[in-house]
C-alpha cells in the first residue's frame, strides 16, 4: 500500500487514499465499510474539482472516511480490475465517475462526480445504505 496520498494529485491528508483495488477491498472488508472508487484523469478539471474541493470539504470528507474506503482510479492507466468494473457499468458517466462498491466489489451504484457537494454527500449515504 501507497502512503495515503492521492496516487495522481496533489492534494491534502483529509482523505486517505489506495490505488489497488485488492487493498481497498481488503480494508473495506476489515473496517466494515464500502468502497468509493473515483475514476477519473490528472489532466480532468472534473476530476480535480471533485478530488480537490468537493471531497476535500470536512463534512464530506468525514463522512466519507467513516462509510467507505476511497479508491483512485487513473482512467488513463488503470490498476488491475478497475477497468473492468467501468466497463461493466450499465450507464457509463464521463470522468470523473463515482463507484460505489461493496466490500465484496459488487457495484452499487455509479454516478457522475461533478455533481454538487450536498448532492454528493446524498449520493454517498444512499450508497452507505444500499444492499
């Protein structure tokens, strides 16, 4: 496992991040949570509003961390297993997405990542919720 940093931006320790899908399950597992896979690209204004400001607010980072295990998906170099998980979505969401994963790695639910805070924040407790 990585150090925690997000693996592509550079952005605050609110939130500690993986990049190996078999880490965050691992943890998920282990914390009694749910994964968040952010899928998106360095290069993305989405995906660094959303990693960067969204995210990084303390309500949702907070309730982030306490509910799921959050995972960095690089659409443009993806880790083993990530690739297939986007590709099996029913309805593909540009970059950047948000996966919710069980602890089991069964899809939830997806949504697009550019979506307001409290929005986001709504987006992560039906997920937190969700058999």
């Amino acid at each position: 496992m990585g150090d925690g940093a997000h693996p592509y931006l550079p952005v605050g320790r609110l939130i500690h991040w993986h990049d190996r899908l078999d880490e965050a399950l691992a943890e998920a597992r282990a914390s009694n949570r749910r994964v968040l896979l952010v899928h998106g690209r360095a290069t993305c204004g989405g995906t660094r509003a959303l990693v960067e400001k969204t995210l990084a607010k303390e309500e949702i980072a907070e309730f982030l961390n306490g509910h799921f295990v959050a995972l960095a998906g690089d659409a443009d170099h993806p880790a083993a297993g990530l690739e297939a998980i986007v590709a099996g979505l029913a309805r593909r969401e540009p970059t950047p997405l948000c996966v919710y994963l069980g602890a089991d790695g069964a899809v939830l639910s997806s949504t697009a990542g550019g979506r307001p805070p409290a929005v986001l924040l709504n987006d992560m407790l039906d997920a937190s919720t969700r058999k």
